[in-house]
C-alpha cells in the first residue's frame, strides 16, 4: 500500500466501503485523515473502476506487445483467460478501445476471379504434399496486403521439400502479367524440372 497515491488509498476505501466495511475502521488501517478522504471524493480523483481495471490493462498491454501488436480484442481475451484473469470480452474491448490498442489487420488471402472460360487442370497432387527431394513439388499462390494508399498483391512459388521462396513478385494488380514475371524468374532460375508438379488454389 506504501507505494500507492492518496486517490488510488482513497478509492480503495470507497470500494471496501461499498461491500460493509466501516470507515473509521479503514481509515485507521490504510492511514488516511477522515478530511482527506472526503476532499478526494470531492474533487473527483478517485476512479474505483481504474483501480479495478489495473492488473486486467497491465496484462493486456503486455499480451500485445509480446505479441508485436498483432493480436485483436478476440485473441487478448482468449489469452487472459488461459492466464487465469476472469474478464468478460466486452470489458476487454473497452479497455483496449480506450488505450488505442488495435490489433494490425494481417494480410488477406487474394480470391482470384473463377469464370466460365478456361479449363481447371486435374488434382493431381490431392493433398498429398510429401516430397524427397528439391524441385519435385512447387506450390504458388497470391497474398492481397491493404494499405493506407491503396492495395499490393504478392505473388511467390514456394518448394514443399525445403520451403524456399523459388520467385516472387509485387504488383499493384493481380493479373497475369504477374503470375507471367513469377514463373520466368522461377524457370530461369530452374530451367530443368521435369517431372515437376504446380499445385494453385487459385485460377486467373
């Protein structure tokens, strides 16, 4: 308690007075002056709710941080909860809310556009994504990024055996004129692949 302000000891009276206990007797306790107690009340430094919320807001602040800021209203509750704080969802938003804690929007899956015309090449990997050895099975797809001046798409081709960026590219839109760069860099690099297999979720 010694290391506590006079509004944090007086709001700390104000809650315990609140459950039955008798002034006088936590006055005497915490030492406090009956006068000063009342002139705290008075001038309105004494935020019960702020003293109760403390530990719950510490923590959330330290989930976050650890977290690189990346982590929203859902997944700090889910946190506090797994290290034992009793706090609903909504009192978690509103804490984060007030101290201007949101979570970073994290990059969004490009859904290309499916039409009629083309054709869907066989399944021929079906989920079977085991491998021996390099250059044996590539797999591609297109990340949408937002920012504050509009939207970027990465497109890269990944090896399953050592999980190597093969090629990328960054483009302001999603086309195939970017899937067209990607794969020249790719083959470029790699000229021999026979045997080869290309697994996309997505259709241009």
């Amino acid at each position: 308690m010694g290391c506590a302000t006079q509004g944090e000891k007086a709001a700390i009276i104000k809650e315990l007075r609140e459950k039955g206990y008798q002034l006088k007797c936590l006055l005497q306790e915490i030492g406090m002056a009956k006068s000063t107690y009342y002139y705290l009340i008075d001038k309105g430094e004494v935020d019960v709710v702020a003293i109760r919320n403390e530990p719950v807001l510490k923590e959330i602040k330290i989930i976050f941080n650890e977290n690189k800021g990346l982590y929203g209203v859902r997944r700090v509750h889910n946190e506090l909860i797994n290290r034992g704080f009793k706090v609903n969802h909504k009192r978690v938003q509103s804490l984060m809310h007030k101290e201007g804690l949101k979570g970073k929007s994290p990059k969004e899956r490009y859904h290309s556009y499916k039409g009629t015309i083309g054709k869907v090449a066989d399944n021929i990997i079906n989920r079977d994504f085991s491998t021996t050895a390099p250059l044996q099975k590539w797999t591609t797809d297109v990340s949408q990024f937002n920012f504050s001046w509009g939207k970027c798409y990465f497109s890269a081709i990944l090896d399953m055996h050592t999980n190597e960026i093969i090629s990328y590219d960054l483009s302001l839109h999603p086309n195939l004129n970017q899937i067209k760069r990607m794969l020249e860099k790719a083959f470029n690099k790699f000229p021999k692949t026979e045997g080869l297999i290309m697994h996309s979720e997505f259709t241009l």
